[in-house]
C-alpha cells in the first residue's frame, strides 16, 4: 500500500487531500503543528498516521520522518501544503514577519523535502509542493507571502531537476482563493467580490478541487509529469489582461 505524508493536514487543503488519498486506497501520514485539531480529524479517519510537527524546524521533521519509516517503513509521496498567509505593506512588514512567512512556506519545503527524498528515491515517489496564485503575479500585500510562494515555484523545478535521476517527480500547485481559516483571515468582502470578478469562473474554488489535482500528480496516472507548475484557479493566471473595460 503507498504512504504519503501531507503536511498541514489538520484542516483545509491538506485535510481535503487526506481523504482524497484515503479515499484512493492510499495510507496518510498528517503532519501539523495544531496539536488538538490534529489529534481530533485524525481521530476520525481510517489509515492515517497524525504527527506533530512544526514545518520549519529541522530536528522535528528528522524525528518525524524517522516515525514514518520506522512506523510505515515507505513513502511514495511528499505533499508540502503547510503555509501561513501574511497580507501588508512592504514597508510595514518587518523582518520577523518576513521570516514567520519565509520559515514555513520556503524553509519548510526546502527541509521536508530534503529529509524525504532518500525514501522517495527508494520508491520512484512524488513531491507536490503547494505556492499560490500569488506567486504567480504580483500583488500588493504580498511581499512576503508572494516572494515566498515564487520561490517555491522555483524549488519545485530545482527538485524536479536534480532528483529526476532519482526516478522522484517533483510538481508545484498553485490554488487560487478557497474559503478555508488561511484566506478567510486575509479576505475582506471587498476582495472577495474583486477575486470573483477577476476569475473567469466567477467563484471561488473548493478545497477538494485542489486537493483533486495534488492526487492526481502523486499518483501513477502521471509518471512522466515532473517539473511543472499547474495553477488550480478557475482561469485566474490566464487572463493577464482581463481588463475590465474590454468585456461584453
Ligand atoms: N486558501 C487559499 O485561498 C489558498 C490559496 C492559495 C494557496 N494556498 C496555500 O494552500 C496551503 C494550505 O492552505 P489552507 O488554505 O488549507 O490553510 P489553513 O490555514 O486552513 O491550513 C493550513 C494548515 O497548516 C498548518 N501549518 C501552518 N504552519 C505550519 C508549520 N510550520 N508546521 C506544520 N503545520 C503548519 C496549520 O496548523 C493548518 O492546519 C498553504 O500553503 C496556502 O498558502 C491557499
């Protein structure tokens, strides 16, 4: 049976792409650092494997990886989905902010990944990293979130790179806005209703919608997808000049 480890599975995006997995015969290994709301989803599901631990901090993901294998002996996919969403100014956003950004969604693929990768080698796995739209254009507010989701755009492809002899595949998701306690504490209704009308769908999407794609990219069905960055944004990244006065 294939194990994958989703980090940020307490909830959202990464609780969403549990099930998916479970509901594709797969075992989950769910890694957070909300402790309670880890131990409570966890409590509920049927082949998962909760585990504690804080994305940015090498000794845990060493101690977290060593369970894995220690507990489920393989892992055939790596789903880097923890992040932490900081929205304002450039010159409001002091260092620690910058870091608090950077120390999740950068460092901690960077660790996970670098921890993972001799296992994943053993099995032909898969890594999905998860950024955002707002690493794929710029915006205002973004300057650590943005930054830190472009950068991991770029790592997916070093990884995809470097590990591709190592039989790993390494793909990035880009999701655009879903309504989960991440971007509900950054969405304002003024940019929820500036969201839907700068996509083409005209919504936003749903946390199985991403989840969807994330599975489908560790799965077998896409052997020879690595390097790639695939937004899941209801048309978003591919309207760059929508302009609002050029419509119908
Ligand atoms: N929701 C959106 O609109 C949206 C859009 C684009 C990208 N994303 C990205 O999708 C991913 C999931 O976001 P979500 O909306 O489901 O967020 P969420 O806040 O609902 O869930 C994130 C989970 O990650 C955990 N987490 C955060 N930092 C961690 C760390 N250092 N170590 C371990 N766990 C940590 C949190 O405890 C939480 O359970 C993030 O990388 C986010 O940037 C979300």
């Amino acid at each position: 049976m294939k194990r994958a480890i989703v980090t940020g599975a307490a909830r959202g995006i990464g609780l969403a792409t549990t099930k998916l997995f479970l509901r594709d015969g797969w075992r989950v290994v769910m890694v957070d650092r909300d402790a309670p709301e880890l131990e409570k989803v966890a409590a509920g599901l049927e082949g998962v494997l909760p585990i504690i631990c804080d994305v940015s901090q090498p000794d845990q993901i060493a101690a977290m990886v060593a369970e894995v294998i220690e507990k489920e002996g393989r892992i055939d996919a790596l789903v880097n989905n923890a992040g932490v969403a900081d929205f304002g100014p450039i010159d409001e956003t002091d260092f620690k902010r910058w870091r608090t950004v950077m120390e999740t969604n950068l460092d901690g693929i960077f660790l996970c990944s670098q921890e993972v990768a001799p296992h994943l080698k053993e099995t032909s796995g898969a890594i999905v990293n998860i950024a955002s739209i707002s690493g794929l254009r710029a915006s205002t507010l973004r300057v650590a979130y943005g930054t830190s989701k472009a950068g991991v755009m770029h790592l997916t492809r070093q990884q995809a790179a470097e590990w591709g002899e190592w039989g790993i595949r390494a793909n990035c998701v880009c999701p655009g806005p879903v309504r989960t306690k991440l971007a509900m504490a950054v969405h304002s209704q003024e940019i929820i209703e500036a969201y839907h009308d700068a996509i083409p769908l005209n919504r936003y999407g749903s946390e199985d919608e991403i989840g969807e794609v994330i599975v489908f990219l560790c799965s077998d069905k896409a052997s020879f997808v690595s390097g790639q960055i695939i937004a899941v944004d209801g048309g978003f990244e591919s309207t760059g000049i929508g302009l609002p006065a050029l419509r119908r």
